[in-house]
C-alpha cells in the first residue's frame, strides 16, 4: 500500500501521536504536528486548505480544539488524502482527566516512560467544562464526515489500551508490541479512577452532558 499523504483527526489522549509517529517511521513521512494549534504557525501557512492541497506528502495531526479554526470535512477534501484516521476514545472521563494530569500537573504531554509514584490530585471542574466544547466540535465534525459519505478508518484507543491488534493503513497497531517500535513516546496506563480524588463527579457531570446531547 502506497501512503504519501495522511490525515489524523481527534480528541487530544486518544492515540493521535503514535499513530502519527508510527506511520511517520513506517513510510518515512514528514509529520505536522497541530499545525494551526498556534497563531504563528497558522499565519505562516496562510490559507490552511490551499496549503494542504498544495502538500505533496505529510502526516497532519488535527486536534478537536483545532476545529475553531479548521472545517475537517472542507479539509479532507481540499487535501485528497491517501487515508484519513479518526481516533475514538469512549472513556472521557478518563481522557479529560489525563489531559489535565498532563497539562496542569506534570506539564508533560508524552513519556519516555511509564509515571510512577503519582500523587493523588483533583480536577477542577471548571477544565472539565471546557474540555467538553471541544468535544461537541468533535462530534459536529464526524457527523458532517459521515453525512457526507467521507470515509476513514477508526482508530479505537480503548482497544488500543487493553492490549488489542488494529491494523491502521496497513500498519500493525498493538501496545504489547510498543517497545519494539522504538518511538520516543510510551503510552501510559495510569489508574486515574485511583488517582483522581473527584473522579466519580467528574464522571457524572459527563455521563449528564452526553446524555443531554443523545436526548
């Protein structure tokens, strides 16, 4: 399978860096790394879906927060990709929490290896709340994918986790073989229910929250 040109779309700790970074390795791809998560390199690249389109081969990361900027569904066809991946998370509170974790406390996005001794921490729910509107775009922007009948491949980092194989643009995806793929970056498995001194109301305000947006 020939792959010039990739796009990884979703929510921040979903998988998104080493997918990018795997499939960088794999097929020796330069990678964009949030090339519109800041203003400078927004107005260095000019218009985003001229700039795209112009790109010969990459692998572009989008964050969901980057939607504020970028139309995913004008995107993928502005750049013609070669494959388009959307990664999926269905345990947010978990996500949210791990994102402030990384963000807030350790100010550190990514491993070189596992966290130990991790003290416990709270979560101020005022973070959880702006998480979840980044959230919602995210969900906007696959639902216009697939109104749209753009297809992609799903990357689930759920089972990604737990120790499952995917198969991603015909790369192998499975954590226990993660050493041997030798990136910079190990995925953590931190136990945030045990950590996190108000998970349980953080998990139901977003349970309250996806069930509002399912009614």
């Amino acid at each position: 399978m020939t792959v010039k040109k990739v796009l990884i779309f979703g929510l921040p700790r979903s998988g998104t860096t080493v997918l990018q970074k795997r499939l960088g390795k794999s097929f020796g791809i330069t990678g964009y790394s949030e090339p519109f998560s800041s203003y400078e390199y927004r107005t260095a690249i000019g218009d985003p879906y001229e700039w795209v389109a112009n790109l010969d081969s990459g692998i572009i990361k989008i964050l969901s927060q980057n939607l504020d900027y970028i139309n995913v569904k004008q995107f993928v066809t502005a750049g013609n990709f070669d494959s388009v991946i959307v990664t999926q998370r269905r345990n947010l509170t978990d996500l949210c929490i791990s994102l402030y974790y990384a963000e807030q406390v350790v100010q550190q996005y990514h491993y070189d290896k596992q966290p130990e001794n991790i003290e416990p921490f709270t979560c101020p729910l005022e973070f959880v709340n702006a998480v979840l509107v980044p959230y919602r775009w995210y969900q906007d922007a696959l639902a216009e994918l697939n109104n749209n009948s753009i297809s992609y491949t799903t990357f689930d980092y759920d089972a990604y986790q737990v120790g499952n194989s995917q198969t991603i643009a015909g790369v192998e995806f499975c954590l226990a073989n993660e050493s041997s793929y030798k990136l910079d970056t190990v995925s953590a498995n931190i136990p945030y229910a045990d950590l996190c001194v108000n998970y349980n109301e953080i998990k139901t305000i977003i349970n309250q929250t996806l069930n509002e947006n399912n009614s």
